[in-house]
C-alpha cells in the first residue's frame, strides 16, 4: 500500500499506513482514518515548528544498542519473566527437602494446684493396720515418688533424618528439569521483549526518515503554491493549478500531524519496553551486528522456546516415574531427647530414644493411580507442545529469512525509483519553467517524488526489522548485544 498524491477529489490514504503496513508487526499502532476531501480554501502559514520528537534535553537520547541492554537489564517484562523462573527454581530446593532432617523442639510449664504424690509407706500402713500385718523393717518402705508437682517443666528435642523416600529418589531431577525449562522460558520471553524494543525502535526512525519526506514534499508544495499564485497575477494560469497546489500543501500538513501523533505513541511505547523514557538517536548513529546463524546449524532447533519445551517433557516423564514407584517404602531414622522436671520413678531428669521406622502405602484411596494417569496425559501434552514448538520455530526462521530477502530485494528497487522519480521531477521542473510542461504533470512529478522518497524510508527501515526478526528465530538477539561490547 502506498500513498498517491493527486488532484483534489481523488482517494487517499495517510502515510502512517504506509509505515504500519510494513514497520508495525507488533499490531499495536492503530491506522489512521483516511484524510478528508479538502475544499478550496486560502494556503495556511507554514509550520516550520511541527516536529515529532520533543524537546531537546528532555528526554534520554539511546543508540538501538542502548536501548536493548537497557531493556535486558530493566525492562518490567524482563523482570516478570525472571521473577517466574525464580519461583521454579524454588522448587528444586523443596524436592531436596525429602533428604534434609527435621528437628523440633518444644517446652512446657504447667501449674497445678495439687501435686500428685505416689506414698507407698501409707499404702503399707494402711494394708498393715487392716490386716495387722507390718513390715519387718520399716526402712525398706521407699520415700514418696513425686508424679507430677505443682510447678512442672517439661521439654522435649527431636531430629528425624529420612534414609529412604521414593520423593528424594524420583521427584529431585523433575524438579531441576522444571526449573530450567522455567529458566529457557525467561529468556525466551527476554528474546521477545528485545525484539519488540528493536521494531518500535527502528519503526520510530521510520516515521523520521517519512516525516523528512514530508516535510520536503510540504516545502515543494510551498514553492509550487507560490509560483501558481505568480502565473495567476500575470494570467498565464487559471485557479485550478492554485487549488492544486494549495491542496497539495494542506495534505502535506496533515499527514506531518499523523505521523508526528505516530511517533509519539511510539515513543511512549518504547519508554514501557526499555523501562525508562528514551528516544532514538540520529539515522546515522551505528545499529548493532546482529549475529545470525547458518542454517546448517538448524538454529531453530536452539531457540530458548524450544529448548524449554524440551525440558517440559523431561520433568513429566520424571514425574510419570515417580508416579509408578512411589509405592516404595519410607525409612526414617529418629532420635528423641526428654527433660521432665519431675524424676519420677526413673530417678533422672533426662532420658533419650532412639528408633528406627519404617512405612509402607498399601492402598492410598487410589490417588497414586488417579496421579499417575494425570501425569501421563500431562507427558503427552508436553510432547505435543515440544513438537508444535519445533515446527514454528522452524517455520518462524523461513518466514523470517525470506522476508530479509524480500525486504532486500525491495530496498534496492525502491532505491532506484527514488534516484528516478528525483531526476524526473528535476526534468519536469525544468521543463515547466520553459512553459513545456503543465501544472498538472508538475504535480504528478512531486507525488511520485514523494511516494518513491517515502517507499525507499519504509523499505530500509523493513529491513533492518527484517534483520532483528532473522536473529530473533535463531534466539540470537540477546547473544548479540552482549557481544557487542566484546567486539
């Protein structure tokens, strides 16, 4: 789609969708109505001040470069996608946990308002009185044995320490194989936060280079309203070429205000990837290298997609065979320390245990079984989804290469008609100074001046997203802003 600039009357369609069609796969910009019939009227004043970017200081200026380290290391998304991998990876920790001991510990005072007492000596008396029988030697009669006094302090140390469980055994690799697939879809996600930040990016110098085209067109517009109006003063024209021009200028105008209310939105989007308001450097600045593999290394086949989908199926298979053995038995080894204020009959305070137990699931209501087949289809899923990863993968990569060829192709073309339509609108100018030529060619020699100098911007700016598209279906655009700084 590209934009005609003809007589007043005739369709049109506003640059920004020129530069959405082709600099917009984020699919976030929408397209601007189409610009109204313009009715004759007087040529405005001319609007030198109408730019897109804001004031100068008042906002960092980044290379592309910056602005993806800035990203890596700030963006909010980044942050989200690594706060998720650190939850998994907490999960590594918990699987450990069926090897690591237990040990507790707990204190008691009581209070009683009686003291128990066991007083064998009045149990004799009394047995002694009754059936008038008395111990041969008193002092054999044991003093009272306090059970429980009025103030009592109890405390109690346990440690117990698995030797075997089927969930220290079986449940440790999933859980790794969890956490790095978590890890894969960070960076992932990292990948995709990269590439959005280099589309806006490169989309904002875009709509620079189409407003430089507008600009220049408005200017030319001027300059043939100008000399309109001079023809129309000596009577070597009539009013149509005026209105001609002034509509000319007017849809310069307008379409300098669309892009500029464009790339505003732009920038602000580029502010929320990167985590700071920035704005593009000049088209000059370099751009980064970006490190795209050969395709003889299947590049598809590493992409942190991929990568993690595979590890997904790793931790369902070790789940499935967790679930499958975990009908084995437990073995706990336990030892237990006891502090009672009260001797009692042991005639110490302190007393230890030691044991050694063993458990064994018989049949647990049929959850192992329930388990077991949820795993199951959960591993089934996780291959699905391994595959249909490899294939989009695989598809993203020939999508991208042969758009970077298109895009290529493209600019060379598009190149080539503006270097034309640049020297046919100096013959035509020349001529029309001569009085060889008409108003009306003149303005069809400025449109296509206009919409070649616009499709030659649109075309590079493609295919450097083209570039950051290829690199991105390698998973290589992190890998290449850090090795930028290397190089």
């Amino acid at each position: 789609m590209f934009i005609r600039i003809a007589a007043a009357g005739s369709a049109r369609r506003p640059l920004s969708l020129v530069l959405l069609a082709a600099l917009s796969p984020l699919g976030a910009l929408a397209q601007a109505p189409a610009a109204p019939a313009l009715t004759p009227q007087p040529a405005p004043a001319a609007q030198p001040g109408l730019t897109a970017a804001p004031a100068p200081g008042t906002l960092r200026t980044v290379t592309l470069q910056e602005a993806l380290t800035l990203a890596a290391k700030q963006s909010p998304d980044v942050a989200s996608a690594r706060a998720q991998s650190a939850v998994a990876a907490a999960g590594v920790r918990r699987a450990w946990t069926a090897w690591q001991p237990e040990l507790t510990v707990s204190a008691q005072y009581v209070r009683s308002s009686a003291e128990a007492l066991l007083d064998l000596g009045q149990f004799v008396g009394l047995v002694g009185g009754v059936f008038n029988l008395l111990p041969q030697n008193p002092q054999l009669v044991p003093e009272p044995v306090v059970i429980t006094a009025k103030d009592s302090r109890y405390a109690t140390a346990q440690i117990s320490q698995p030797l075997f469980t089927p969930a220290g055994v079986f449940l440790i690799g999933p859980a790794k194989a969890g956490a790095e697939a978590a890890e894969l879809g960070a960076l992932e996600a990292r990948e995709q936060v990269l590439l959005a930040v280099a589309r806006t990016y490169l989309g904002l110098q875009g709509i620079t280079q189409l407003m430089d085209a507008a600009r220049e067109a408005e200017a030319v517009a001027l300059q043939r309203e100008g000399e309109a109006k001079a023809q129309l003063d000596v009577g070597m024209t009539v009013e149509a070429s005026l209105l001609r021009a002034q509509t000319e200028t007017a849809q310069a105008r307008v379409q300098l205000a669309q892009l500029s209310g464009q790339y505003a939105q732009l920038l602000a989007m580029l502010g929320a990837l990167v985590g700071e308001p920035v704005q593009p450097a000049p088209l000059d600045a370099p751009g980064p290298r970006w490190d795209i593999p050969s395709e003889d290394t299947s590049p598809w086949e590493n992409t942190y997609a991929v990568r993690s989908a595979a590890k997904a199926v790793q931790a369902s298979e070790g789940k499935v065979t967790y679930d499958r053995f975990s009908w084995l038995p437990s073995l706990v080894a336990q030892a237990r320390g006891v502090y009672n204020s009260n001797s009692g009959f042991t005639g110490t305070n302190t007393s230890y245990e030691l044991s050694v137990a063993a458990s064994m699931p018989l049949y647990d209501r049929g959850q192992r079984y329930a388990a077991l087949h949820e795993d199951r289809a959960r591993l089934e899923q996780a291959k699905a989804q391994y595959e249909s990863s490899r294939a989009k993968a695989h598809a993203n990569w020939v999508a991208a290469k042969a758009n970077l060829e298109a895009a290529q192709a493209a600019l060379t073309q598009a190149e080539a008609q503006a270097q034309l339509a640049a020297r046919v609108q100096q013959q035509v100018a020349a001529a029309f100074r001569a009085g060889m030529s008409t108003s009306l060619e003149m303005s069809d020699a400025d449109s296509r001046r206009f919409l070649s100098a616009s499709a030659a911007a649109q075309a590079r700016a493609t295919l450097e997203i083209r570039r950051a598209e290829l690199a991105a279906a390698g998973g290589r655009i992190a890998a290449s802003i850090e090795q930028q700084p290397q190089q």
